[in-house]
C-alpha cells in the first residue's frame, strides 16, 4: 500500500480482535518512527510498548480510553522536555503519525488517545520526570463490529472541502484548485 492509500484509508479503530502483532510487524512499523524528522535532528522521543494486559486496562481508565484494555498493543508515546523544551511534543507527533501511516500498511488499525492522567501513566511505566507523555495509541487488528455511533457521527460529520481549509498566500485568499 502507497502512503497516499494508506492516508485515505487509514481510520480511529475502537474495536480489536484479541490477536497478537507478530513482533517482525511491530518492529517494522516502530522503525517508521525512528526515520521521522524532528527539530535538529534531535529526535527527542521515546516509545514505551505494553502489552500486559493489567497496565492496558489501567491506561484504559480514561474518559474515552475504554478500548485500550482490548488493543493488543498500546504504544505510550514521551517526549524527552529536557532534550527539546519547545518542540518535543511536535517530533513525538510527527513520529506518531508516521506510525500510525505504517500500521495502516500493515492491515492494521490504531487510534490516538488524550484522555489519560499523565502522572499515574508515568508512575505506572516507570517514565522519567524529563519526559512527557504525549498520546496514547492503540494498535491491533481491527474488530469488524456494527458501529452505528461512528456511522452516525461520519453522516454528520463529513470532511471538509479543500477550499474550506486552505489559502493562498494570505489567511482566507482562496486556492485555485
């Protein structure tokens, strides 16, 4: 799959069979994140994997976070603040989508996460204070299940048009498309 397929097909998947990712799979796609780009080549992330099923359901505990707990995988994404006080989260974010892009390639699905309390994530894997946790991201095969809220929400919340997010040279010059 190009990049560009894997783009617009890629989709916040909350639902994971139980089958694990071989580990040649994940290594393939967490080596993605190594190749992103960040400010001055500082590469100021670090990715911690769990896959013990107790931390998942604990990191399952936020607001909107309950599937985690059936993901296989979820990857805890850190920025190193120390290394890289003002673009730390932006290279952590970089490298999570490249990541996201790459499992997508893979057939498999993943979701961002925010909705989780950083200090007991931090207590819980051992994270050092430099650090900070930026996201949160679930990666498995998908579950196939009937999803009418998502239906719903995609009917009513359709994307953008081109024109509605792009300028020309100036905020609010329309693009010629």
């Amino acid at each position: 799959m190009d990049v560009f397929e894997a783009v617009k097909t890629r989709k916040s998947v909350r639902a994971y069979d139980s089958k694990p990712v071989p580990t040649e799979t994940l290594t393939r796609i967490l080596e993605t994140a190594q190749l992103a780009p960040s400010a001055s080549n500082i590469q100021p992330w670090h990715f911690v994997i769990v896959t013990d099923k107790e931390k998942r359901e604990k990191l399952a505990r936020g607001r909107f976070a309950g599937f985690l707990a059936e993901s296989p995988v979820v990857i805890v994404g850190c920025g190193d603040q120390k290394a890289s006080p003002k673009w730390c989260v932006v290279d952590v974010s970089i490298a999570l989508e490249h990541i996201v892009l790459a499992a997508t390639s893979e057939g498999l699905g993943t979701c961002w996460v925010g909705s989780f309390n950083e200090g007991e994530v931090k207590e819980m894997l051992k994270i050092p204070e430099n650090y900070r946790v930026v996201a949160l991201l679930a990666l498995g095969y998908p579950h196939e299940k009937l999803d009418l809220t998502r239906k719903l929400a995609r009917l009513l919340r359709s994307r953008k048009e081109l024109e509605q997010i792009t300028s020309y040279e100036e905020f609010g010059k329309p693009v010629a498309v």
